[in-house]
C-alpha cells in the first residue's frame, strides 16, 4: 500500500525540520535555527491524519535529530550510539503519537496540548532511563545568543525550551488562523521573565574578585588514543610537570581522571598525595584533583579531590551520575554476553549528594563530566552556597568531533541559569572560564593540547533567581496538558452520551 499524500508530505517537513534542528547547535549555528527546526516538525505532526503516521513521524525526527547530533558517541562504537538513539528517538515518537489524536480539536486546544505535551515528554527524558539525559533540549541551542542567555538567568535553560516550543508551535498555529489569544503563553513567559526580573535587579548583593584560578590541561601521553604503558600515571605525571611552571593561584584545577587511575589515585597513594600537597604549599593555593579510586573487584569511585594550601586533603566531591555503558553496566547479567561491555569491567559508585567547599573568602562546588549536561546537579551546589562552578571532565574518548563545543554550549546555559561563573576544565577536550552572563572571560584551549589557563573570577553574594524558582516553566506546562487532557476527555465523552440520547 502506497503512502497517502499528506504522509508524505509529513515525513519531507519532518526531514528538514530535523536537519535544521541539527544545524542549529554547535559547530554549526545560530540557534536560532531550532525554532524553524520544530515548527516543521510540529507542522507535520498536525497534518498527520492518525497517530500511527504521527507515531512514525515523530520516530523519524528523532532518530535523524539525535544521530546527527550525537553521531560522535560512535566512537565508543554502535553499541553505545544505536540504544541512545533509539531510546531519545522514541520518545519523540510517543510524543508524535499523542498529540497526532487531537488533531479534531480546536486548534487552540491543540496548540496548548502541544506545549504541555513536550514539557511531559523533556520532564520524563531528563530522568528516565538510567537517569536521563537533557543532551539537546532545545534551549541549549540558544547558548550563542545574549538575550536567551539572560532570560535563562529566570527560567532556566527548561523555561528556554519551552519558550521555543511555545514559539514553533504559535508558527503553526498562525498558518491556520489568526488570534491574539494564541499569544498569551509566550506574553506570559515574557511578563514573568520582566517581573522576577524587576525584583532581582533591585536586590542587594556584593561582589568582589576571586583568583587567579588556573586551570592546568594535561593532557595524555598519547590524545584520543592508549599508546602507552602506564599511560594513566604518566598523564598524572605531564600535569604535575605542567603545574610547576605555574607562578601564581590562588586555585589550581586539574580534571577528571588527570592524577590517572587507581594506582595514581591521591587518596590512596600517598607518593601521589604527597607531590600534589608540595605544589599545593609552594604555591599557598587551594587544589581541585580528578582521580578515580578502586573500591572493591567490582565497584570504583569517580571523585574530584580538594587539597587546601597545607597540601592536606580536605574533602571530595564524588560523581552522582554515572555514564550507563562507560562507567557501569545497568543490569549487569543482562549484558554480559556482549563482548564490548569486557571495555566496562567496574561499576562506579554513584556519590550520595552535592559537596560545597569554603575556599579564601568564597565557596566553591564542583560536578563532574556527564553531569555537567545536566541542570539538577550545578543547581544543587549553587543551592547549597557554591558561588562558582567547575565542571571537570576528561572527553577523551570523542576525540576531535564536536562534544566539546556541544558540552560547552550547555556549561555556558550552567553558568547564566545559575548567575555564577563556571570553570569548564578538560584533560583533552577544550577548557575556558565562563562569567555568570555565559559570555566567555578567557580563550578556549585547543583539543589535545598541553597548556594551562588563567583568569579571575567575579563572585557576586547572590544567585540568579532560577536557583530559587527551579523548572517552575516547564513543570507548569505539564501540569497545564494533564489539566487541558482531561477537559478534551470529558467534553468528548459528553459528545458521546449527547449522541447517543439523540
């Protein structure tokens, strides 16, 4: 049975939309290329003439958005890429299914179906499976552009998301008919940005300089590849050589996985503990450590270890969230026979909450790689009065593809949600500092390159008021499509009954 016309045309607007979509996050751009992006895809989904074609054409622009988004996970080989894929990829098909069965209704009504139904679908995406992934919210897209990044500072990059959902699907709306009721959502984000707005501006808060902080990258002995023996310890070893040209810190910050692994681990080895803490006294200045520590034949600890001036450790923050298949295998039994997962043979111990270290007048949190792409984890810090951020991670293993940008770009939504500067520090990916505007205060460091970075920091005494307000955006719109979904429900059913008594 050949494909009916308006199908067709469905999977064409889907195809471009979700090219576009691509397009509009790093190395490409501009972001606002999303919004386009969605439109046709929303446009499809409204013109499909059942869910089974809305549930296939919302499969297919997740399946072309997430692999050409994410195609560099194929570095770690198709068993990591194609599961992420399909799972990502399914949820837009759900989504697609759903809001295909109201075509019938009122187009307002299905215009604010399909805004609660996508803040439904990002609120269960961030969480679910094997905790989630935020990895192309469509408010990420918007990290080059100012004025999204100061509205982010109020509703962070969730509201974002729903601000370009809001705007895709009033495009589509208007290509039917003109309301200035269909307006009303995207005047109210606005009108509550400009009044959470208007009460921040006014309240008091301090600010002073913090630094120099430095961040020292390493490197590998051999970048993107395992060439040697030891090849761990000898990048512990090109950090330590780095670190003693450093003239000058007052913190100095050294990545995930940069003391090597287990038998470089600080905590354990006190050879290793004992040449940091030197540096550390030599220089009077607080120290940030990755390492990753062995607890037991099958479990292991991912940590970013603080030294004090002393050369003492003071504390750790342990990694919360694992990478499922690169740093533990989810159900372990389950996959044993695959012969790639022989590559994870550990399971990490997740960390059991958020580390905020007092460092020289301020505070100071600190997550680790994955969670990076994450909001929850930054703001819990933030949260518990961290007035800066680093985010450590290593991106070793994406060698020279566009991860780096990518998780830059959303570091950048980090730093202007939680109105505190960031420290994006890589062992081999790029490294920069980041103001709490999401604006760039330093030059980016090259892909694999031996090099350190240095820069003050602007600590001001209060953060931005998305800390306080949290996804209150996005969990406003779910709540409004449950709401709006049993309201369409009942008036259907008393279509029924009206029906049926005549």
């Amino acid at each position: 049975m050949l494909p009916t016309l308006p199908t067709v045309i469905g999977v064409i607007l889907v195809v471009f939309g979700a090219g576009l979509s691509v397009f509009a996050f790093p190395p490409f751009g501009p972001g606002w290329l999303i919004v386009p992006g969605i439109s046709l895809f929303l446009a499809a989904l409204h013109r499909a003439p059942n869910r089974r074609t809305g549930l296939l054409l919302g499969g297919l622009y997740g399946a072309i958005f997430f692999s050409g988004l994410m195609w560099w996970l194929s570095e770690l080989g198709l068993i990591a890429a194609i599961p992420l894929f399909v799972v990502q990829g399914a949820f837009l098909a759900v989504y697609g299914w759903w809001l295909s069965g109201y075509n019938d209704r009122p187009t307002s009504t299905w215009y604010l179906l399909a805004l609660g139904g996508w803040a439904v679908m990002e609120l269960i995406r961030y969480h679910f499976p094997v905790g989630g992934l935020e990895w192309g919210a469509a408010g990420y897209a918007l990290s080059d552009h100012f004025i999204t990044r100061f509205a982010a500072a109020y509703v962070g990059t969730t509201g974002l998301t729903m601000a370009v959902v809001m705007l895709s699907a009033l495009i589509v709306f208007l290509s039917d008919r003109w309301t200035w009721k269909a307006l009303i959502p995207l005047a109210s984000l606005i009108a509550f940005v400009l009044l959470v707005g208007l009460f921040d501006v006014n309240s008091p808060r301090t600010r002073f300089e913090f630094g120099p902080v430095v961040v020292v990258q390493g490197s590998t002995p051999c970048p993107f590849e395992h060439c040697v023996p030891d090849e761990r310890l000898k990048t512990f070893q090109q950090h330590l050589k780095l670190t003693e040209t450093v003239d000058s810190a007052k913190l100095v910050i050294w990545s995930e996985g940069s003391t090597g692994s287990f038998n470089a681990d600080p905590v354990l080895n006190p050879d290793i503990r004992a040449e940091i803490g030197g540096q550390a006294r030599r220089l009077h200045a607080w120290f940030l450590v990755g390492g990753d520590r062995p607890v037991n034949a099958a479990k292991w600890i991912n940590a970013n270890v603080v030294f004090d001036p002393s050369g003492e450790i003071i504390g750790e923050y342990r990694k919360q969230h694992a990478v499922p298949f690169g740093e533990y295998v989810p159900l372990r039994p389950l996959f044993d026979w695959i012969p790639a997962l022989a590559a994870v043979p550990l399971d990490m111990i997740p960390g059991k909450g958020p580390v905020v270290f007092g460092l020289a007048g301020t505070r100071m949190g600190s997550v680790i790689s994955f969670e990076g792409g994450f909001s929850r984890y930054a703001r819990q810090h933030v949260t518990e009065g961290a007035r800066f951020v680093v985010v450590a991670t290593n991106e070793g293993s994406y060698g020279t593809t566009p991860a780096s940008d990518q998780f830059i770009g959303m570091t950048r939504m980090r730093a202007v949600e939680l109105g505190v500067p960031v420290v994006h520090s890589a062992v081999t990916g790029r490294s920069v500092f980041i103001d709490r505007r999401g604006g760039f205060i330093s030059r980016e460091t090259g892909l694999g390159t031996v090099e350190t970075l240095s820069s003050e920091l602007e600590i001001r005494s209060r953060p931005s008021p998305y800390v306080r307000l949290g996804d209150i955006v996005m969990w406003a719109s779910a709540i409004m499509a449950f709401v709006l979904r049993s309201r369409v429900r009942l008036l259907v059913g008393s279509d029924e009954q009206i029906s049926e008594e005549d």
